[in-house]
C-alpha cells in the first residue's frame, strides 16, 4: 500500500474491527476497551494512516486546522511570526492552510478568510489585520471562528469592536525607547528615513515629547527598500544643513542598505552619524558595523497567537484576550557619542 493511500476501512480490516470502532479508538473514546484501542493504535500507525480532516468537517467532527492569514513573506518579522505559530501548532497537534495577502484590497482579503472557513480551519491567527476589512473579520467570528491578530498599540481603537484576541506591540514607546537612547549619546538633530506614515508619525511624537525640534526636512521617505531607493534618499540625507548627527530607519533591513549607501558617500557610521533600526533582524548582527535596533518579541508573540486560537476553540463562548508584548532597544556598535560641531 502506497504511503498516503490508507483508509480508516483498510485499517478496520486489519485490526478485525468495525470500521466505527477504529473511529471511536483514533478519537479515545471511553467506549472501546484499552486493548482494542492500543491494538487499533498500533496498526493504524504501520499503515500510515492519516484522518481525512474534510470528511471529518462534513461529519461535524474536529479538524484541527488552523488558517494563517500573513501580510507578506518578504519581510522577515512575518516570516518569524508564521514560524513561530506553526511550530507551536505542530506541537499541540494542528495542521496549518497558510495564505499571504500580500497588501491585497479589502475585498481580496475577505475572499481569503471565507476561503478559509470553506477548507473547515476552526480559527484563524492574522499577521496585521487590515482595518478596512473589519467586516470580513466580524463575518467570521460571527460564524463561530475565532480569531487572533498581531496588531500595533495605534491601531487598537480600530479593531477592539471585533470579538478577537489580539497581541499588542507599543511601538510608538518603542521608537521613544530609541530616541532615548540616542540622546543620551548627547544626540540632538536626529532624522528619520522610511514610508511608512505610522513610523514618521511616531518618530515626529517622540521627538517633540523629548523637546527636540520635529524638523519637516529630517523625514525623508525612499519609495520602497530597494538599495537604489535608499541611495537616493542618502544622498537627500547627505545634503542637510544642519547635518543630522543620528537616523532612526523604519525597519532593519533598510537601515543594513543605508549604512552601505552611507559608507559609499563617505560618511562613517557611527564616527560620523549614528543609525538604529527596527524589529532585530539577524542580518543587522552580520553586517561590518552590527545595527543598534529595537526588538520586537515575535517568537513570543506568535506562540501566544497560537495558544489564544487554540483555547478559544475550546472554550465555549469564546473568550477574547489582549496581551501586550514589551519591546527593548539592543545597543551594538551603529552607534556612539554624537561629534560636536
């Protein structure tokens, strides 16, 4: 017999049992004598056998699977949440249907979560819900799915009339944690480099709570991540008069590209200006001069998603849950005492 190929009838045949015996025994039911159910275990397990979770859903059984909605592979703080979710699933049990949204409309996005529902996951962990899809999430638990997203603090007031759990990162205390930091290296004219308005936005606040000024010229935006964007943007940092003496980037992987263009144009980082990133990719450990960064406790916070989805499937109503995760600011060598000027 092929691997794959075995039915709960070919194992029933095996054992010399009803095929509703084997049913009863692969679930522990209390109703099938030890013997028979430790026999039927140990045959089902030579042959390979594997319960079809779609028969089992129309049968209004459980089917242990569980939907993860990402918002990109490309960025790797996704990637370490899905790892981190399907890890602990695998342990405790449940396969995982993975989807990426990739940024896609709200409409695209709902299509997902329905699609989902149709392949019988019983829940469902989000990578970053999108607010203008608050319907689609309010369908689902509705019908009885629970959810759980990863969202950021500022954007909790747009998703808490959802009945679902969620893992709460303060980045707007995480970037102040950073500015922090630098001031404490005497730093004073600190730019900001990334797109996102959420970062800018919490970089501008966290300045002026420091009492520095929120200069308009410090934020500069590339239009993506790619190196040739971040160049650009460099050379426009290049160009300041007042030269900022330290940068705060949106993300890692664009603040790795910015000390490249940086050294390039022939500025020294940080003898000549001081950088820190977002989020503690790994690649910020490997680069000549290793990032100053702010950590964000993904492995932590995708585990708890999971663990969240799975009790809420247990419990009955379910019982939605808010946690919030701590950030920290990792100090390496992209920084140092700012040079009077």
């Amino acid at each position: 017999m092929k691997y794959g190929t075995c039915s709960l009838r070919d194992v029933a045949l095996a054992a010399g049992v009803d095929p509703s015996t084997v049913s009863r025994a692969l679930r522990g039911s209390s109703r099938v004598a030890a013997g028979t159910r430790e026999r039927v275990l140990a045959i089902a397990k030579s042959m390979d056998y594997t319960p079809n979770v779609l028969a089992q859903a129309l049968k209004g059984q459980r089917t242990r699977t569980i939907g993860i909605l990402v918002a990109s592979l490309e960025l790797p703080f996704f990637v370490d949440l899905l790892r981190a979710q399907e890890r602990w699933l695998y342990r405790n049990g449940y396969v995982t249907v993975v989807s990426v949204s990739h940024g896609s409309p709200p409409r695209e996005q709902a299509d997902i979560l329905a699609r989902m529902q149709s392949r019988a996951v019983e829940g469902v962990c989000i990578g970053f819900p999108d607010p203008n899809t608050v319907d689609a999430y309010h369908a689902a638990a509705a019908a009885g799915v629970p959810l759980c997203a990863y969202c950021e603090k500022s954007c909790l007031h747009e998703l808490d009339s959802i009945p679902m759990s969620l893992a709460v990162c303060d980045l707007s205390r995480g970037v102040s944690l950073l500015i922090d930091h630098l001031i404490s290296l005497s730093h004073e004219r600190i730019a900001f480099v990334g797109y996102l308005n959420m970062r800018q936005e919490e970089f501008q606040q966290a300045v002026q709570e420091h009492g520095l000024m929120a200069r308009p010229d410090y934020v500069l935006a590339p239009g993506n991540e790619s190196d040739g964007a971040v160049a650009e943007t460099c050379k426009r940092l290049c160009r300041l008069d007042p030269a900022p003496t330290a940068v705060v980037v949106q993300s890692d992987e664009m603040a790795v590209r910015l000390i490249k263009a940086l050294s390039a144009a022939g500025r020294d980082v940080p003898g000549d200006i001081s950088v820190v990133g977002i989020n503690n990719n790994p690649v910020g450990e490997l680069i000549p001069t290793p990032l100053t960064t702010l950590a964000l406790p993904t492995g932590d916070i995708g585990e708890w998603m999971a663990e969240a989805v799975a009790r809420d499937i247990e419990t009955s109503p379910h019982q939605p849950e808010v946690r919030y995760f701590p950030t920290n600011v990792i100090v390496r060598a992209s920084t140092a005492p700012a040079l009077s000027h």
